[in-house]
C-alpha cells in the first residue's frame, strides 16, 4: 500500500510551497487508495508556536485535504528516540563523541586552510579509553568509510554520493535531543511511509536518512525530490512573490480550488488541461510526471483561476463565502441581480465586496469624471430622466425593464440614449467603469435611485 506523509515543522505558518508538497504527497495517497498522514516536526521546542501547529491545521481544513488517522507529533516521541539511540550505540553503530564545539572548530578551521572541507574527523569512532571529564558528549552514527550511498529519485533520477562526503554526524545533541535526519527516519520507517514526496532543498538530507535507515534494518521509502518554486525571475520565492502563509491567500480572497488548482500545475501537468477539480487530481496524478525543472510563479495565472472558479459560484455559495469578510446581502432581489454581473468582473473576493459596496454603497463623485459630465446639457438630461423615472408607473423588475424604460426616455425626448449612460453612470456609481446599469437600477429600490439622482444633479449645478 501506498502510504505518503506531510511533515511540517511548526516554528512558522504553512506556505504555499509547503501546501504544494502535501498536495502532491496527499493526491498520489489517494489516486493509490492508500493512506496520507500528517507529522508535525516539533522537536525544536524553543521555535515552536501553537498558532503554527494551528494554523496548519485550519489551512488543510480550508482547501479540503484530509488526512487519515491522528496527527503524530514528534514532541510526544522522545522516549521512542532515545530507544532507537540506545539500541545503535549497544550495536557499535552509534558512539558517544567528546569533542568540545571549540576543539571542532579549530579542526575545522585547519581543514578550511588546507584546502579540504571542514569535516569530523571520526577521533571518537573506536574509542575505548576513558573520557574526557566536564564534556556533555553528542551522539554520533558510524557512516560507511568507503563506496557509494545509491537512490532512485522519481525526479531526478539515479542518485550518487560517494561515502567519503559524509562524516559521522550527529544523531543526539549533548542535552540528550534528537537530530532532525534521525528523527525523520525513524518516523517514516515507524509510521510506514512508503513513498516521500519534498523540495529538493531535502535532497542533501536524503543520504543521511538512508545510513540511519540501513543501521536499523528500515525498508528504504522511495523518494521524489520536487524542484522549488521560483519567482518570475528564477529567484528564490518572496513573500512580495506570493510566499505568504496560506490563510493569508483566504484573507486576499482567493478560493481553496483555484489555490490547488494553481499549485499542481506548479510541477505537474497533464497534457495541455489547465483546469483540474480535486477529484480531478485525486484521478490523474501520478508522481512519475512531476517536473524535473523548477516552476515560476505566476500572479495572473491564480488571479485567472480564481476568475473561473468565482464565476462557477451561485448566489448561496457566494453568500456563504461571505460570511468570513462580515459581508451579509439578505435582499434576494439584489443577489439576483448583481452577482452574475460582479462575478464577471472579479478576480478575487475582495473585488467581489468592493465591487458590491461600490454598487449598493457608492463613494463620493470621482472629481475626473465630474469635469467631464459637469455641462448644461447633462444637467438637463439628468434632471430630465429623474422626473420621467419618478413619473413611470411601470415596474423596474428586470434588466430589460430598464432597458425600455431608457429607450422610451431617449424616443420621447427624440435623442440616442447612449447620451443618458454618462451622466447616469455619474449618477449612480459616481466613477466611470463598474457593472451595467440595467441590472444595478432593476436592484435598486426606487427611493434609493431618487436620492442618487437629485445628489448627482446638485453636484452638477
């Protein structure tokens, strides 16, 4: 069985980068019918934050990828680790090593002036003498001495690193904690993790974890190394890029689909099909077609997706989505109206309310446009319009009841009706741009359409 795991560690919010590799981890679970689990790596108890570990939480909840079983967190397992340290030191493969930070680094430092890189020099390997008094000693694992350290990478293929590259590191700090590469290991091979998909900024870590795997008799999982996101410049991703925590994307007015639908195309593609449902992924993907080169992101791309998910919404959705920014619209009438027209114009939420509250909640009169309606003949017509409005007996219930409303305007006072738009726009909107009129007077009660009116003449007296 396929079992796939996310392991975040909690000591910042869940990025979109981080977001991108549970995606992948959890469709190819999945698509398998296998299991996806969720680690939290807080082992760190200093960096560590609850809002964190919360947070990554709330944002899997946000865009629907559930996890199975309950969430392992590694602060909970130190026993478990010290067993597993125990157990390697009792087998020879694993050694307490006494060298103090100072006398590492001068060692270092001779190595650096010798050409060679800076590296343990294994002084601890095979001792047997008595140690040295006042030293807190680390725990080191013994590395193979000579050959190669092998691995298939789905991505990347054959995977080499001579054994000589990689000293006896540490598995055990002085104070007793764990090392991240032994932890992990231990994890993955306790929880039954099968298949590990990460940034290749893990590649490094990779050969590590296989001596910590081989040293136990661990199955070895197979690995998928994803190149990382780029920014448009094939730089490191910023938060001015689109680096931002995830919950930030729902505070921008983005919606979960478009998110995930803009992240699996960030190293996986599937012919030419830009738009892909959840279930969609879950169906397709397979981890063999991820992308050995590195994606950039692309702000019109989300903003474009999010565009066609906005406009998939109806009106109970978009309401319920609402909810989150404090936005209630309880008239039926001007969501029938409205938000097929709004929908159109938005790429985000956020254009969704502020477009609304332009239409039902219009600021002052853009001091542009005023100068260009500011004329006896707008005037006129304006005033004109207001009193045939007041006049008209004929229900305003529809778009195209406005529309003839407008028409018999313009017929009665022999004119194009294209000259009403302006002042009219002017009127009720008090900027250029927005949606069509039509539907915005069919929404608007008449009282309201009035006192917009007769405000929009008196600043055109």
């Amino acid at each position: 069985m396929i079992v796939t795991r996310f392991a975040p560690s909690p000591t910042g919010y869940l990025h979109i980068g981080g977001l991108r590799t549970a995606l992948f981890n959890y469709l190819y679970a999945r698509n398998s019918g296998g299991k996806f689990l969720l680690r939290i790596e807080d082992t760190d108890l200093a960096r560590n934050s609850t809002e964190a570990k919360e947070a990554i939480i709330k944002a899997f909840d946000w865009v629907g990828i559930n996890y199975d079983g309950e969430v392992v967190y590694q602060s909970h397992r130190f026993e478990l680790y010290t067993k597993y340290i125990e157990h390697l030191i009792s087998e020879g493969k694993a050694y307490y090593c006494y060298m103090s930070k100072e006398e590492l680094e001068t060692l270092r430092e001779e190595q650096r002036k010798r050409g060679e890189t800076p590296r343990y020099d294994n002084r601890y390997r095979d001792f047997s003498g008595t140690p040295p008094s006042g030293i807190k000693p680390v725990v080191r694992i013994k590395a193979p001495l000579d050959g190669e350290i092998c691995f298939k990478d789905g991505v990347k293929g054959e995977i080499k690193v001579m054994a000589k590259e990689i000293d006896d590191f540490i598995i055990a700090r002085s104070d007793g904690s764990p090392t991240y590469n032994f932890v992990v290991a231990i994890d993955d091979a306790l929880m039954g993790v099968s298949d590990i998909i990460r940034g290749d900024d893990h590649l490094s870590n990779t050969p590590k974890q296989i001596i910590i795997y081989e040293a136990l008799g661990f199955k070895i999982p197979n690995f998928f190394h994803v190149p990382m996101i780029l920014n448009p410049q094939g730089h490191k991703l910023s938060k001015r890029d689109g680096a931002m925590s995830v919950m930030e994307y729902k505070d921008m007015g983005y919606l979960p689909e478009a998110l995930l639908n803009f992240l699996v195309r960030l190293g996986w593609s599937y012919g030419d099909k830009e738009i892909f449902s959840l279930k969609e992924m879950i169906d397709l993907f397979n981890p063999n077609d991820l992308n050995s080169s590195p994606s950039a992101y692309n702000t019109d791309k989300l903003l474009w997706l999010n565009s066609h998910y906005i406009n998939m919404l109806d009106n109970e959705s978009i309401n319920k989505l609402l909810e989150y920014y404090n936005v209630k619209i309880v008239d039926v009438k001007v969501q029938n109206l409205l938000y097929s027209e709004i929908k159109e114009r938005s790429k985000t939420l956020i254009d969704f309310i502020n477009l609304l509250n332009e239409c039902l909640n219009p600021k002052d009169f853009d001091l542009k446009m005023a100068q260009k309606v500011r004329n006896s003949g707008n005037l006129e017509i304006l005033k004109s319009f207001m009193d045939y409005f007041i006049g008209c007996s004929a229900p305003l219930q529809t778009p195209k009841d406005v529309e003839n409303l407008i028409e018999s305007f313009a017929n009665t006072n022999n004119f194009d009706s294209k000259k009403l738009f302006m002042p009219l726009r002017y009127a009720l909107l008090g900027k250029s741009g927005g949606i069509s009129l039509a539907p915005l007077i069919a929404a608007l009660g008449k009282d309201e359409l009035i006192a917009r009116f007769q405000k929009a003449i008196n600043t055109l007296k």
